[in-house]
C-alpha cells in the first residue's frame, strides 16, 4: 500500500483596516493601516466594516497608506479588486523594496510610490493602467529600468 501525500503552499494573507475620511481634492480617500507584506503574491486582507455612512468600496477614490503602521515590502495586487474604482493610488513610504506588474489598475490617473526601496522597474509593470497619466516613482534605490 503506497500513499501520495501533496502539499501546498499558500501565502497567508495579512490584515489590514481602513481609515476613510472624504479628501477635499482626492475625494472618498481609504487610509491603510496595520498592514504588512513581506512575500511576492501575499495577499492583503483589507477590513472595510467602518465606511462613512452610505458609502462602500466602490465609492474609494483614494488609497494612501499610514507610514507609521505599514510596511508593503511587496505590492500586493488583490485590493486593486477590492477598491474598484481607485483614481489615486498613493503609496508614498510604504517600505515596498519590488514592483510586479500590476493588474486591475484601468481606473488609475495618478500613482505615486516614492520614498521606498524600489530598485526595479520591470518590463510590463504599468501595461494593465490604461488611464494613468502621472507617475511618480522618485526617491527609490532604482538602478535598473527596462526598457519595455
């Protein structure tokens, strides 16, 4: 009698919550807070329950991240699915070391990721962000970007 025992490896999804408040400027804007990645391709698990009355995860217009309590070392693509339609994705001091390519970005006009420790920039990183019009990336260890 032989066995076959399989194994898999899941990365384990960090939580994090949001802090929402209405932006004069940015609109509807979502706060990250509590939130760490340290693995390509983990998942962050975004608890929203406290939404300005009558307002959901559709109407976020706005993701920024509180520098004091997050640490994405690594982009996690997952809350661009959850925050539908994002115009402002602002990620400045949020300790990201490498950039994937990003999916679900469409809705995207600005970008900023700057004072991190980015030092690639990947061919086919932004091809999915048909909308975005200002990216900011200063401020990183980048030495290398493709040419693609």
């Amino acid at each position: 009698m032989s066995f076959l025992i399989a194994a898999t490896t899941l990365q384990q999804a960090s939580a994090a919550r949001c802090n929402f408040y209405q932006d004069f400027f940015f609109g509807y804007t979502c706060e990250l807070n509590d939130a760490t990645t340290t693995e390509n391709g983990q998942e962050l698990l975004i608890n929203t329950d406290n939404h300005l009355n009558g307002l959901s995860d559709a109407d976020v217009r706005r993701f920024t991240v509180n520098p004091e309590t997050v640490s994405l070392g690594f982009f996690p693509n997952n809350f661009l699915q959850q925050f539908t339609n994002l115009r402002y994705l602002h990620l400045d001091q949020s300790g990201l070391t490498e950039l994937t390519p990003l999916e679900n970005c469409g809705t995207i006009v600005s970008m900023f990721i700057r004072y991190s420790f980015v030092e690639t920039i990947p061919a086919g990183i932004f091809d999915s962000c048909s909308s975005l019009l200002i990216l900011d990336i200063s401020d990183n260890r980048i030495h290398t970007i493709d040419d693609d």
